[in-house]
C-alpha cells in the first residue's frame, strides 16, 4: 500500500503528474480541488459554502476540508496520493493524528517544486474537460483535437480561477499558507524535493524512481535532491 503527497503550488503539476501514478500503480488519486468542484457542481451544501472562497482564490476553511479529505481516504484502503491536500498546518497534523490512529502513517511527500513566472504560464493556458477531469495545456500538453477532450470529445474550459488576476491570488496565498509544509515534512524526515520546471514526461521518471525506490510502505524516506543530470 503507497500512501502519498503531492505538495506544490497551484499549476505545478500536481494533477497532471496524479493522474499518471494511479495507471501505473492501481492507487486512488485524491484531488481536494476536484472533490470541492464536484461538490459545487451538485450543488451540495459543502459545495455552497466552498464556492466563495475558490473563486477568490482563498482557501476553504479546515474543517470543511479535513473531514471530506479524511472520509477520502478511508474510502481508499488499496492506497492513495493526496492531490492539494494538506495545504495548511492545522490540515497536515490532523491528517498524521488520523493516520497514526489506525497505526499508519504517510509514506513521503514529494515537493513539486516550479517557478512562479512558470506556474502563470501554466495555468493560463491549461483546459480541462469538465466530464472526465483530463487537463490539458495550449501549448505543452495538446489534445489530438483542439478545444476537445481525448478521452470523451466534451469541449474543454477554462477553469474561472484560472484567470491572472485570481492565480496571483492563489499564489500569494500558497505561499503564506502551505509552502511552510515543506519544511514541517522534512522536518518529519518524510520529504522528497523535485524540480518540476521541466516537461511532464522528465517530471514523471523523477516521480517514478522516488516511489520505487521507496521500498515498501513501512520504509522512512529520508530526504534527497533530485538529481537532473540523468534523465
Ligand atoms: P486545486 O484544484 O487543488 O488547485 P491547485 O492546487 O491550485 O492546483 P491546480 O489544480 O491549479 O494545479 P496542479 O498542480 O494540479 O497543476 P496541473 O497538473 O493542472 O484547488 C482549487 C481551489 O480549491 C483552491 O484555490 C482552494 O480554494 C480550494 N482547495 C483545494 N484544496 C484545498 C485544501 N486542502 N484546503 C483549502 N482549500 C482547498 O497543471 C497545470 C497546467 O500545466 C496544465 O495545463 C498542465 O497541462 C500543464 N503542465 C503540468 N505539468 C507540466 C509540465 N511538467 N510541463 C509543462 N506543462 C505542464
């Protein structure tokens, strides 16, 4: 059983790089964002109570978010990689008092580290297909088809948070409220740092070789810098 986190800013890859772990190692991929605009789109009460604070590009509360995170994941004993999940302390120590109740813990957290100015490039021109979630990008990431979903044919959109001034916004706050998780998993000795300013395919076989060298889910990660020379 692999119990994972992608950590990172808004446009790093975390979903683009999720979505490839689950085909290649069978575990369930979960994405708070795709969870909350699932629960916006059936307009649930959670959903109501989450919109405002997405589309100004702030955070929603913690409790909100903890206990759909922690429902989540006990819905996925076969294993899991956390998609924007914890993204503040109060959500990382909630989730550690959670797991070590069950006597488990995570694995590692993986650090998708990318540039700001290339986080905007990102997120302006990423599409996604509001079917099947698939994300795409104008430029870097093609569908066979312009303007449609590989997988379905839906017309892809454009997430309304996607917009610049919206993105800075989440920026700023991503930097106020979860890069600090960065430090407080190293600190637990559980984080993996990779630079993740290259394609999606390098990003992929740096992911790859930390998971399989991980050894087995009971196995403590200790800290490294990703090494760019050989891939
Ligand atoms: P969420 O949906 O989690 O958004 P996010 O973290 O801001 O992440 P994104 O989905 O924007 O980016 P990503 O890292 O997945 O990048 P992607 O792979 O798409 O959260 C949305 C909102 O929900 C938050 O603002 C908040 O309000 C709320 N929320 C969610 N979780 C919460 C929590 N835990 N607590 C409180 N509130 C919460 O890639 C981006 C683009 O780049 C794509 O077009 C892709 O094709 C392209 N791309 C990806 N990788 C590469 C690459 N290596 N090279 C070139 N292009 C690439």
């Amino acid at each position: 059983m692999i119990r994972i986190v992608l950590l990172g800013a808004p446009g790093s890859g975390k979903g683009t790089q999720c979505k490839r772990l689950v085909t290649q190692y069978g575990i369930a991929h979960l994405s708070s964002g795709d969870i909350l605009r699932k629960e916006r789109a059936q307009g649930s009460q959670l959903g109501r109570k989450a919109q405002a604070y997405m589309d100004r590009g702030e955070l929603v509360p913690d409790d909100l978010v903890i206990e759909m995170m922690l429902q989540a994941i006990k819905a996925s004993p076969k294993g899991y990689v956390l998609d924007g999940f914890p993204r503040t302390l109060g959500q990382a120590i909630a989730l550690d008092n959670a797991l070590s109740k069950d006597g488990g813990r995570l694995d590692a957290v993986i650090y998708l580290d990318v540039n700001d100015t290339i986080i905007e490039d990102r997120m302006s021109g990423r599409r996604s297909c509001p079917t099947c979630g698939a994300v795409y990008h104008i430029r870097n990431l093609k569908p066979k088809k312009a303007g449609f979903c590989d997988h379905d044919g839906t017309p892809l959109v454009q997430r309304p948070d996607d917009e610049l001034e919206v993105v800075k916004r989440r920026l700023i706050t991503y930097h106020e409220q979860t890069r600090p998780l960065v430090d407080y998993y190293r600190s637990k000795g559980l984080l993996y740092e990779v630079d993740a300013n290259d394609g999606a395919d390098v990003v992929d076989v740096r992911l790859r070789r930390i998971i399989e060298g991980l050894g087995g889910s009971n196995k403590k990660a200790s800290t490294v810098a990703e090494d760019r020379s050989d891939v």
